[in-house]
C-alpha cells in the first residue's frame, strides 16, 4: 500500500512541475506585458520620438531625396538655419501650444438629517505641446534627414 502511494504522489509532483514549466512562459509574458504598460504610462517624451508616427513616415519619404524648397514652400521660412562645416545645413521649425483638461466629480457626504449630500469638485491641469521639426540638407540643397522631435505624443499635429 506504501508503495502505491509513494507512486502516486510521485506522479502528482512530476505534474506539478509539468505545469509550472508550462506555465513559465505564461508568467514571462505577463511581466513583459506589466513591463510595456509601465514604459507606456511613463515617459511621453521618449515614446513620443522613439516609434515614428506615420505622417513622420509620410513627410521623411516625401521629402528625403528632394530639394529643400519643397519643405520651405510647406513649412515657409525657418525659425532657425544652421551651416554645417561639411557644407550642408539644418533648418529648424518650431512650434509650441498649451491646453487645459479640467476633471469634474461629485463626492458623496452625509448630509443633513440623515441625508446625503453631493459637493462638486473639479481640477483643472495645464499642458505644454512641444514640437521641433528639424530638416537636414546638403551643399546640392537636397534633403539627406527629416525628423521630428515632441515632447508628447501628438505635438506636431500642426504640421500634418
């Protein structure tokens, strides 16, 4: 009778353990998932520059390869223009916005004779929109870069 329940519980534990491996890749992608979202609701300006949106895409193809008048007929004048010691130059747009998001609820007190009593509340908070379009060309004035660069997702929706 021992041996059959040594047997037994045996088997229970290489199940067990069958299940834990199995379940180890399950685990790992719950950290990287955990991971992800903790990178995502921290650190808008490194996301914001680190995966191109796809009007960047868009503009970097349309104007990559072509002469800096097409940017300047788009974008008009530059902010700023900066010569390079190798001939070429970047030209700097800038653009800068604020908004407000203002939250609203209710909070539930007791009230007078037993009652109860809502008080509105609100919070108003102020945001900054940053955006940095920077464009490189050479001495033959054709575009060799084009970026962008946010401080938020969404900064440099002016210009598309």
């Amino acid at each position: 009778m021992e041996d059959k329940t040594a047997y037994s519980s045996s088997i229970h534990a290489h199940q067990f353990l069958r299940q834990k491996r199995f379940s180890m890749p399950e685990c790992k992608l719950k950290y990287l998932i955990l991971i992800l979202l903790s990178v995502l609701a921290s650190g808008c300006e490194v996301l914001a520059n680190t995966v191109p949106t796809i009007p960047d895409v868009i503009n970097q193809n349309k104007f990559e390869g072509a002469n800096i008048q097409v940017a300047y007929a788009q974008y008009g004048k530059p902010a700023q223009l900066v010569k390079n010691a190798d001939g070429g130059s970047v030209a700097r747009w800038f653009y800068e916005s604020q908004y407000s998001l203002t939250d609203t609820a209710n909070t539930v007190s007791a009230g007078p004779s037993g009652g109860v009593m809502l008080t509105p509340t609100s919070s108003t908070k102020y945001y900054d929109k940053k955006c940095t379009l920077e464009i490189a060309f050479n001495a033959q004035n054709i575009v060799t870069d084009y970026k962008t660069i946010k401080n938020s997702p969404g900064s440099c929706n002016k210009w598309f």
